[in-house]
C-alpha cells in the first residue's frame, strides 16, 4: 500500500454531500467487485467524529499498478461532474496506519430472537430474556446509506477509522474495500 487516489466531492447545491458520497462509495464498490480485487482499501481523509461524518473526500490505497489499472477502467461514469480524482500518487513517507472497518450494528432486537429460537431451540420467551427489546444497540459512527443491488433494501454502512499504529498490517480488503485487520496508510 505504497499509492493512493483521492476522489473529492465538488459541491453541488442541488445534491446532498451525503448522498454523493453514497453514491461514489457505490461506484467504487462495483468497481472492486468487477475487479476481483482483495488488494485496495479505502479510507475517508476528512472524517470526523462531532458530529459524525465522513467528509468530501474518498481515499483510494493500494499499489501503483492496481490503482492505475482500477482508475483506467470507465467505474466513474455518471460522477466525474461531481468528482475529482487525483493522479496515483505516492504514500507520503512519514505516514501512520490505521484500520478502516464495516461496524454492524446489531438494532433489531426481533431479528435477534428469531436467531435465538433457530439456534439454541428456545421458545419466544427464553429469547426474548437472552435478548429482550431493549438490547437494540445504536452506533454514533459516521455511515453511508447504500442500496443492496440483490435486495433493493436500503441500508447503512457504518464505518470505524480505528486508533493511529506506527506500523502496518497487511491482509486483504473485502469488496468495500475495509477490513477488519488490515491497515491503510494515514496522513
């Protein structure tokens, strides 16, 4: 992860911010689906926690060659009036690293107990002590609001930006690209 792309949101007065970035994160999803790839991660430079929001920009990691071959294929047709995308440039020595995530909330306590009664055999009663309504958990982390191309549900995605390391850890990227133990460069 030596190389990165940003795409920047160009302000648009008549589209959300948010809704933008949900659909460039849709794109680039696509993208790495189409691609197979397991090796470029995403980060959001500009995120903040107060409140929370991921910014204008989305940060694209990975090696030279596999950012070069994902930014020369058309994934951003439909979006270059409202993006800016930068050249594959160089990861900037001093950089520190730090795990981008998917955080799954677990908010529907119903849902829950249902997976009880499957799992464990339990009546609605027993579940609902092991997980009464209350158990519905809320995250303050910054998300997108995405749409399941399977489904067509909408759903949000939440996103941690975990704590600064001084040093990096490789693994794979899922079809986000975010994982749960890998590092992107932070600077």
């Amino acid at each position: 992860m030596d190389h990165y792309v940003d795409l920047t949101l160009r302000p648009d007065p008549e589209i959300a911010q948010q809704h933008l970035m949900g659909a460039l994160f849709s794109k680039v999803h696509r993208a790495l689906v189409a691609q197979h790839s397991q090796h470029i991660g995403i980060s959001f430079p500009a995120v903040r926690t107060e409140p929370s929001w991921l910014g204008d920009r989305l940060r694209l990691h990975g090696d030279q060659a596999a950012l070069a071959g994902l930014m020369a294929l058309n994934w951003l047709a439909g979006m270059r009036d409202h993006v800016h995308a930068t050249a594959v440039l160089a990861v900037p020595p001093k950089a520190s690293f730090r795990v981008v995530s998917r955080v799954q909330a677990k908010s529907n306590p119903e849902r829950l107990q249902r997976r009880q009664m499957r799992r464990h055999g339990l009546d609605e009663t027993q579940a609902l002590v092991r997980v009464p309504d209350t158990a519905a958990e809320r995250l303050d982390l910054p998300y997108l609001k995405l749409r399941s191309q399977s489904t067509e549900q909408s759903f949000r995605l939440f996103i941690r930006h975990g704590a600064l390391l001084e040093t990096a850890n490789a693994g794979i990227f899922g079809a986000y690209g975010l994982s749960a133990t890998a590092t992107i460069p932070w600077f």
